[in-house]
C-alpha cells in the first residue's frame, strides 16, 4: 500500500462533570462525547524514519505532538522495523476544547493499522489509544459514545442526533491541565447520570437547558467573560441548547434550522465560525 488518508473528526462534550481528583494527578468525569463534521486530515506512508508534517504553525513539533507519540507507540507495540512520514492538514482549532490534538492521535493509529495491515481490532486501538491521552479512546470509534473514568472508559450510544450544530471558537486557547487545576469541584452527589439525561432528553433542548451542565464553564467564563457572552449570543440568534465544550474556549449551539446564516457569521465577526448541517 502507497499512503492511507483518514478524516479525523472534532468532538464536542454535551455535558461534563468532573467528580473527583484521583490519587494518579488526574480527575474521574462523565461526559457524552458526540462527533462532530469537522475534520483534520492525515495521510501515511511508508519511511526510513518517523517524520511529520503539517501546515499547521500552531501544532507542536517536539515530544508533546500527539501524531508523532501515536506513530511511536503502534510501531513499538507492534515491533515493526521501518518508520512513517504522516502528513497533518489542521482545520480544528487547537486548543479549543475540540479534541483535535486526540482525534488526529487516534487518526494516526488507525491509518497505521491499515498501512501496516496488522489486522488487530478496536479494542486494541483503544488500550494504545489510553496511553496517549485520556479523550484519544473515543475517537477511535467515534459517534456518540457515554465516557466515565478519566475518560477512556467508553460506552457507545446509538441516537438519532436532531439538530444542526454551531461552534463558535473566540480564539482563546486554553491548556487542559490548567482548567483542571484550577477548578473547584462540584457536588454531584444523588444526580442521574448524564447518560439518563442525555438519552430521556436528547429531543427535548427545553430540559437538556435544565439539566445539562459543563463544570469548567464557571471557570472559563470568569476568566475570559467573552466565551460566557457567545453563549447567551447563541441563545439569541435562535440555539435551542448551548453549551461549551469541554475544557474550552469553544462554544456550541443546537439548533433546528439554520434560516440565519449571515446573521450568525456577523455577530461573531473576528471568532471563528463553523455551521454544522
Ligand atoms: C477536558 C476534556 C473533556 O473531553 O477535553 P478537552 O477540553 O481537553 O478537549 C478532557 O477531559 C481532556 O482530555 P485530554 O485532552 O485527553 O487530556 P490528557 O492529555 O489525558 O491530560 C492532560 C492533563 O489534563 C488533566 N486531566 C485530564 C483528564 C482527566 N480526566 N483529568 C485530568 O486531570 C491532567 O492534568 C493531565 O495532565
Ligand atoms: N495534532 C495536534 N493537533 C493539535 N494539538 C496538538 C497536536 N499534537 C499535540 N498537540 C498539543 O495538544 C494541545 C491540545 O490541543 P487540542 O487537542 O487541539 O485541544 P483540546 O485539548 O482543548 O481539545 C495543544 O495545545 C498542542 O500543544
């Protein structure tokens, strides 16, 4: 086989909690994760080395670029003896609260997979996936899925998703490892899961609106009250339910129709927009 492109999809959090902090420095959360049509793109292709590309400027080159630590992992757990070049087109915002930096990792496994024709199955993926990064075991399946544990712990859901999505990305990065450590934790205490929720209420935003809630919103909104002022924008232009993303900046909106287009672009002049049909 010459080269294997794949599509690595965006993710965003339709609720997020972060329950405790773990004896191992990281935090037990809930989430649904839910793919979203926004996608980096990847190739592979046979090397002496391991090389990476990208046109990306904000994408790191050194030990923390997660296609490179990916690469390195399936070729050592597999004991294959050439290298790869992997080509990374970016489209997701880094930084974001997107998982563009764990759904490429994913992606690089997955092409490699099939590059080297190793024949081994998700599940697999999945335990390589866990050591790279907490959110990299979703996107090697994908969809909608319920995630629990660090957030490698993977429950797929089957839904019928109702709404065309709008991601509103106000060009403020921010590092997951700070969101985390400056959180003050929640109680949680006596909730339904947010699985329950999620599947009682995916067609009825009035009550996701009630009970869905996003812990490092708090937190990002004191910091950066623009990200807070896209939300009630959202609900303004039409969204039926917002929310962030994860640990941020991005803010996403469900909507039945987009009849608003050009409104929605102009009143997020400057941020970056992505109407998701
Ligand atoms: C917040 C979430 C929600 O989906 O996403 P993003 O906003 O990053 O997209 C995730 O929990 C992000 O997962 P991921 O981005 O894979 O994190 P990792 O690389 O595993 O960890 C980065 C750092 O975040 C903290 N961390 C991460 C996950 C977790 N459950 N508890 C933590 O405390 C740790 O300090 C860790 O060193
Ligand atoms: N392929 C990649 N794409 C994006 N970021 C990457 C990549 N590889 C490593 N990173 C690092 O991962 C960090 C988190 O990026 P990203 O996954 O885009 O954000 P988030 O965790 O908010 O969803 C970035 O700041 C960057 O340093």
């Amino acid at each position: 086989m010459e080269s294997v492109k794949v599509l690595s999809p965006a993710k965003i959090n339709i609720g997020l909690r972060v329950l405790r902090k773990r004896p191992d420095g990281y935090h037990d959360i809930e989430t649904i994760f839910h793919e979203v049509k926004l996608f980096d793109e990847i190739e592979v292709e046979v090397s002496d080395r391991i090389e990476f590309e990208t046109d990306s400027s904000e994408v790191p080159l050194d030990f923390e670029n997660l296609c490179l630590r990916s690469a390195r992992i399936f070729i050592e757990s597999f004991g294959i003896h050439s290298g790869v070049r992997i080509f990374l087109k970016k489209v997701i915002p880094v930084g974001a609260g997107l998982g563009g930096g764990s759904s490429d990792a994913a992606g690089v496994l997955k092409a490699l997979n099939i590059l080297f024709e190793t024949g081994a199955d998700g599940d697999f993926l999945c335990e390589l996936a866990g050591l790279i990064g907490s959110d990299v075991p979703f996107f090697i399946r994908g969809g909608t899925a319920y995630a629990t544990g660090r957030g490698e712990v993977i429950e797929p859901l089957q839904v019928d998703f109702p709404y065309k999505i709008v991601l509103v990305y106000p060009n403020i990065k921010i590092s997951t490892a700070w969101a985390y450590g400056n959180l003050k934790l929640r109680d949680h205490a006596g909730k339904r899961s947010l699985k329950e929720i999620f599947i009682q209420y995916i067609n009825s935003p009035e009550n996701l609106k009630m009970e869905i809630e996003n812990d490092f919103e708090e937190l990002v909104f004191s910091h950066y009250p623009e990200v807070g002022k896209i939300k009630a924008k959202l609900y303004e232009l039409g969204a039926l339910f917002s929310l962030m993303s994860g640990s941020g900046s991005t803010v996403f909106g469900f909507f039945d129709e987009i009849r608003n287009e050009e409104e929605i672009l102009s009143a997020f002049g400057g941020y970056r927009v992505f109407i998701l049909r």
